[in-house]
C-alpha cells in the first residue's frame, strides 16, 4: 500500500480502486448474461463524483466496459458462492477484510442469524453507510462495521464489535494482498489462521505476478483512463503463495485460476483481461 502512515477516503488511494470495482460489479448487473447482481453499485459510484469518465453500464462508447465487468463479474461471483456454500454448512459468522464498497450484506439473502463483519478504513466505511442510507437500503444480516486500518492490529477492534472466536467464520480477502506489504500480508495470514474455529472457511484472491503484468501498456492506459495507476499502489517483494502457506496449516484447499472459474460460469473472458488477470488465483479454503 502507500506510505505506511497513510490513510484514505474513497476518492484516494487504495479508495479509488473500491470506486473501479464497484462500476464494474454495475456494469456486470446490467449484463444479459450476468454473473453478480449488485443493485448498489451504480448509486454509489455516481455519489463518488468521480474526476475521471467511469463507466457503470455496457455501453459502445466505454471500450473497457467489458474487461471491467469480466474480471469482477468472475471473482465476485467465485466469492459469493463460497459464502453461500458456507451458509449451506451452517456458518454463521462473516468477515470481510478490506470491505471497500462491496454491498453483501444488502444484497445477499443471509440465513438468520448470521453477522458479517466488515473491516475498512473508516471514511470509507462511513461513506457506504451514508449512501446505502440515502438509498433506503437495509442488510439483510446483523451489520457490524468495524473501521480500523489493516496493517494494525484490527484483530483487537474485530474482538470489541463482538465476533467470537470460538465460532466458525468465513473470511473474506477479495482484491486484498496485492495491496500490502509481504510483512502485513504475513500478519494477516497468521492473524486469520489463529482466530479460525474449526470449519471455517476463507475465500482469497491472490496473484504474485501482478505488478509485473500490470506494466501492460493496454492495462496502464486502461487504469489511467479512470485516473488511476494501479502500479504506484501494487507492493512489490517475495511473499509466500496464500494456497500453499495454508495447505502448510493444514487447511483443505481448492484453485482455480480466474480463466477457470470463467469456464464454469459459462463467460468468455476477453483478451485483456485472459492476459492481465486470467492467471488470478481464487482460492477455497477450510480448516479442520
């Protein structure tokens, strides 16, 4: 991430990526085809007021529209369906690290009595709130906000909003890693695998390689159009593969790269996004 003293409102920085996840989960709601239904999305990109064009709906005159809604149609749907499959399990508590403006807890069908937790930096969070207020939405689960930086110790803050350790919990790491330092992505990995009852489960998007595809001209021009440059917020440095820092805990763990689960789910990804994201690595994993 930048500076480590750093923080940010969702108009800087790390925010501007939530803004550019949520415009692509509305572009890939107001698809035929759809894989991810966000009725928020839009809303909120428009009460950012964005400096630069972003687009929310598939449209001729958005040529990135397509790569936008393909990338976060595919991992949004991967990490929708492991909460439900966990839900299915009886889990009924939810983390989401780094919850940015990902809107789950509106527009999920929760089973009673399930809390999802989300952890971000605080005007961000306080920003969703708002406009999710604004909108007259409600969650459908018990909500508990928890805002605190991810590179201190929000476990600590995690604990005062009431979860519990000794349930099982899923863990949310979508659009994360990538983001921090190899040293607050350890703390986090250690952070998780200690507060995880047995069956939990952790859903995680993952990709070292990154940064280095992300010096792409057609991906730069692509992010820099939305004013953004993705390659000055990416952390570089060795780091420990997530899928097998958890096989060594004994985690129970399934891949698939993004292009495979775009094959399941019956999308064909198109060229940039095959070569710029095609080799994420979404991961499935469960501890006994």
């Amino acid at each position: 991430m930048a500076e480590r003293t750093s923080t940010w409102d969702i108009n800087s920085s790390v925010g501007t990526t939530a803004v550019i996840a949520a415009a692509s989960r509305a572009i890939d709601t107001h698809r035929h085809d759809r894989l991810v239904n966000d009725p928020y999305a839009e809303a909120l990109v428009a009460a950012t007021h964005p400096r630069h064009p972003i687009p929310t709906r598939p449209s001729p005159d958005a040529p990135n529209w397509r790569a936008m809604s393909d990338l976060l149609g595919t991992r949004s749907r991967f990490f929708d369906d492991v909460l439900r499959l966990a839900m299915s399990a009886g889990v009924r508590q939810v983390v989401i690290l780094a919850s940015g403006l990902d809107t789950r807890t509106h527009r999920l069908d929760w089973p009673s009595g399930t809390t999802v937790y989300e952890i971000d930096q605080p005007e961000v969070l306080e920003f969703k709130r708002q406009v999710l207020v604004d909108l007259g939405a409600h969650a459908t689960c018990r909500h508990r906000v928890v805002p605190h930086d991810l590179r201190d110790d929000w476990m600590t803050s995690l604990v005062g909003a009431g979860f519990r350790r000794d349930d099982a919990t899923v863990w949310i790491a979508e659009g994360l890693f990538y983001y921090l330092t190899p040293q607050a992505q350890q703390a986090l990995l250690e952070a998780v695998d200690d507060n995880s009852a047995p069956g939990s489960r952790w859903a995680i998007e993952d990709d070292l390689g990154f940064l280095d595809r992300m010096s792409d001209p057609t991906a730069r021009t692509v992010s820099e159009s939305m004013g953004i440059d993705l390659t000055t917020l990416l952390e570089a440095g060795p780091r420990p593969a997530s899928e097998v820092w958890l096989r060594d805990r004994r985690w129970v763990v399934e891949s698939r790269t993004l292009r495979t689960a775009a094959v399941e789910y019956h999308r064909d990804l198109d060229p940039l996004t095959e070569r710029t994201n095609g080799s994420f690595l979404l991961t499935h994993g469960r501890s006994v």
